[in-house]
C-alpha cells in the first residue's frame, strides 16, 4: 500500500478544512447551537422526559448524527468532485495507485472532518443539557462507524455528480428528510402503531437509535440491528465504489 500517496491526498483534504474553517467549523456549530436554543428550549418546556431522558439531553445524539452525516457527505462528495471539474482527477488515475489508496484518502480526510465537528457539537451540548454517556466505546465506535459510511457515500455522489446542483441533489432531498423522519429529536414509540412500522424501513433510525443507546441506554430497536445496519451500508458503499473503479464509471472520460 502505498502510504506516501494517501498521507498526500489525506493532508490536502485537510489543508482545504482548515483554509475554509468558517464554512467547515464554525457555521456547523452555530447551526446546532440554534437546534439547542430552538428545540430544547422552546419544545423542552413542554416534554420533560422522552423514555426517561431530559428532552435537551435526549435531543443530543441525533443533533449530532444530523450533522455527521450531511458534513461526511458535503465533504466528500465536493473532495472528489473538485478535481474531476478542474481536470487533476485524470492525474491521480495515472498515478500507480489502487483504488483503495484513493479512497482512503478522500475519505479517510471527509470523515475525520466530520467526526471534529460532532464531537465539537458533543462538546457544545454540555453547555447547554446536563449530558451523560452510558457506553462511551459504543458511542466512539458508531460515530467512527457513521462517518466513514457516509463519507464512502458521499465520495459516490461526488464520482456521480455532473455539476455542483447535483452535488447537493441526494443530501438535500432524501438524507435531510431520512434523519429528520428517523427519530433525531424523537422517539419512535411516540409515534401511532402505523407510522411506527414505516419508520422502521427508515435505514437512519438504525443509525440513530443505537448511536443513542450509547449514550442513555435506551433504543426504539435492538442494538444488534443497529451495527448490522451501518455495517452492511459501509460494505455496500465499498462494493459500489470498487465497482465504479472496476468500470471507470464517470471517472473516465
């Protein structure tokens, strides 16, 4: 494996990051501040507890796997479809590298940047809710888990993206809506029986529900279902983009 190459790659992402740290860090913060003041404030003076959690607390996890995965994506998608714009893209498929290689390097860089911010944004939320972590290894296993699939996924929608529109296409119309729909600031079990059965083709509320029982112990599905699911989404975006090196799909021109 060739080291050298994505220690390159890695740090060029990273250098981007932190050139563009308003954009990159300071509005995701701001942003779930917002979320705190509005949600928890205004909406937590009317639920007390949701399964026994304070409703500013309970809020927390799915805050920050709202911002995880639209950061992971954003990041990635945007790190590989910048050069593939300008050109340089053809470059690095010359270069006698393996698929893989590039891959860990996008996004390996994506979802570092997207694991900083949440766990800026878990650091945020201690000003604001008095927050416990129940299993803080299953909390740090599903976020790593989270933002690695997602930024795989991302790093597809940047190999798929024929402008910048279409970079925000996916992020915007169908993760957004997932996230929110999938129990980010409530219970599944709050819901009628009926929406509760469709809420569970939601692949999110897996993600969610046990990144949650990390920190409170309490989840809407068992915690098995929930690392099977973002294990088989991280194994499929990786077949995916194999795939797509495989066949040169909208990398070769």
């Amino acid at each position: 494996m060739n080291r050298t190459a994505i220690a390159a790659i890695y740090r060029n992402e990273m250098a981007r990051f932190f050139r563009t740290l308003a954009q990159s860090f300071i509005s995701p913060v701001l942003s779930a501040s917002l979320y705190f003041v509005v949600f928890g404030a205004a909406i937590g003076s009317r639920i007390d507890e949701v399964e026994g959690v304070s409703y500013g607390a309970f809020i927390v996890p799915g805050l920050i796997m709202l911002t995880v995965m639209t950061q992971a994506i954003s990041n990635a998608s945007f790190g590989i479809y910048f050069p593939k714009f300008i050109g340089t893209f053809n470059e690095l498929l010359s270069a006698p590298l393996n698929f893989l290689e590039i891959v860990i390097g996008y996004a390996g860089a994506a979802a570092t940047k997207s694991m900083f911010i949440g766990i800026i944004i878990l650091i945020t939320s201690f000003f604001f809710v008095d927050l416990q972590i129940a299993h803080p290894l299953a909390m740090v296993v599903f976020l790593v888990l989270t933002c690695v699939s997602f930024a795989l996924f991302g790093f597809i929608i940047g190999i798929w993206a024929g402008n910048f529109e279409q970079l925000q296409l996916i992020p915007l119309l169908v993760i957004t809506p997932l996230v929110f729909l999938g129990g980010s600031f409530y219970s599944i079990s709050m819901l009628p029986p009926v929406w509760q059965t469709i809420s569970m083709f939601n692949p999110v509320v897996y993600l969610i529900s046990g990144f949650r029982w990390a920190f409170f112990g309490v989840a809407d599905v068992p915690i098995g279902l929930s690392l099977l699911a973002i294990g088989a989404f991280t194994a499929a975006c990786l077949g995916v983009v194999a795939f797509i090196f495989k066949t040169g799909w909208r990398i070769r021109q």
